[in-house]
C-alpha cells in the first residue's frame, strides 16, 4: 500500500471511498472546496484517481489517492492504520465505494448476491467501525452512507442491491444511536437516478421512463448529491445525525 505522504497530519481530512469518478469524485471535490484535505480511495484506473488529486491541488486543496478494496476487511483496517491513524486528522468519512452485478432473482448466483453484500455493506460497516476508533478519540467527526433511493423503494433486477443499500439504511441508524456519545453524526444520502457512466449507456427510451417517473422531469446530477453530502459534512448539520437524506427529484417510494 502506496503511503499518502503527502498529507498534512493536522488538516481535518475527509477520506472519501470510490472518489475517482461519478459521485465519488463530485464529493471529493465539494469536500475539498469546503476546507477539507481529501484521502480517496479507488480499486481500478489509478489515472482517474491522479486526475481528481490534481483537480483539487489545482484549485489549492490538498489530496491524495490510495488503492483499497472496502469488500477486502484486512486491507481495509490496515489502510485505517497505515494511512489514517496518527497520520491525518480524520473528520469525515464518506463510504460511497460499491459495485452491481445486477440480475433476476432466479438466475443470481450466490456469489454475485455475495460479491455486492460484501463491497457495498460489510464495506461499510468495516470502514465506520475503523474510523469510529479514531473519531471516538477526538470526540468528533462525521460519517455519511451513501444508500440509494432503490434501497428504499427496491427495483427488479437488483436484489443483492437493494438489500445492501436498505442495509446501509439501518446500519446508519443503529451507528447514530451508538455513536453520538462520542460527538460522531452518522447519516445517510440516498440519492435517485444521477447522471452517471452507468446511466449514460442506458436506452434512450429507458431513460425517457426514469425521467416521467421524477417529479423534477430530470435525472440527478452526481454535484447535486456531492452538495447533499457536503452539507451533512458541514457545521450547518451539527444537530442533524440517524438521517437518511433523499436526492431523487421527488421521487420517493
């Protein structure tokens, strides 16, 4: 594991998971506008990852990047020792690493049920469990999910990850209530249908259909989920923790 060396050990640091691209990299980068040194995290195309980092040096912030698989628990605790315990001064955390294997209940195999519980919730909980090691010391910081408003409503065809996302959902609850002794707010986004790599390949006419069904007439934007987060992640949310905030255009379940 490549040491993020770069860093400041006294800037309040948000470590973002899946910050490369889409919502990760929106976030990375309203969290960075709004003071915080960035450590984000990626498993594939390390040059998406660089290209964030340098967005945000660009613009006078200051981030890093690390390799990590949130599905993979040793890595992820050795990344919380190695790279963030003693060596940054952790304030926020945002778990939005995650993965599909979308398919019909019938014909999904166990290990792609298994593959997304992994990734998208045990991940989760692995990484709040690391981080509220080290926020409980300082009696502060803030940790923010990011579910999906599937997990909510459900939607055919993704089973492993609806269950996931509606995990996240209770997983944030149940983290509020234990965590808020300590000073630590916990609460979830659940965003709609964004603008993302995975919607931009869908049929024209699919697209039309997700579109009707959103009060506002239009899809997400991963910025309009990033201001979300940046919110939660701001003083302006001090007394808001175990709170699932809705990104979806009106359309609610």
């Amino acid at each position: 594991m490549t040491l993020a060396t770069t860093l400041s050990p006294t800037a309040p640091t948000a470590v973002v998971t899946g910050g490369s691209r889409g919502i990760g990299r929106a976030i990375a980068l309203a969290l960075a506008r709004d003071g915080y040194q960035v450590l984000l995290t990626y498993v594939s195309r390390p040059e998406q990852a660089a290209g964030v980092v340098e967005e945000i040096t660009a613009q006078g912030g200051s981030a890093a990047s690390v390799c990590l698989n949130v599905g993979d628990s040793e890595a992820v605790q050795a990344f919380f020792r190695e790279q963030v315990k003693d060596h940054v001064n952790l304030a926020c955390l945002v778990n939005n690493a995650g993965i599909t294997r979308d398919g019909f209940l019938v014909r999904m195999k166990d290990e792609d049920f298994d593959a997304v519980l992994s990734v998208n919730l045990r991940g989760v909980f692995v990484c709040t469990r690391e981080a509220a090691r080290i926020m409980s010391k300082n009696r502060t910081g803030c940790i923010i999910n990011i579910s999906s408003v599937v997990g909510q409503m459900g939607n055919a065809g993704q089973a492993n990850y609806c269950a996931a996302k509606a995990g996240i959902i209770g997983l944030t609850k149940s983290n509020a209530k234990e965590l808020a002794a300590r000073g630590i707010r916990v609460n979830a986004v659940a965003p709609g249908f964004i603008e993302t790599e995975m919607t931009a390949v869908l049929p024209e006419e699919q697209r039309k259909l997700y579109t009707e069904a959103i009060p506002l007439k239009r899809l997400g934007t991963a910025e309009d989920v990033a201001d979300a987060v940046a919110f939660l992640a701001s003083p302006r949310a001090a007394y808001i923790t175990g709170q699932v905030l809705a990104v979806n255009g009106g359309m609610y379940c």
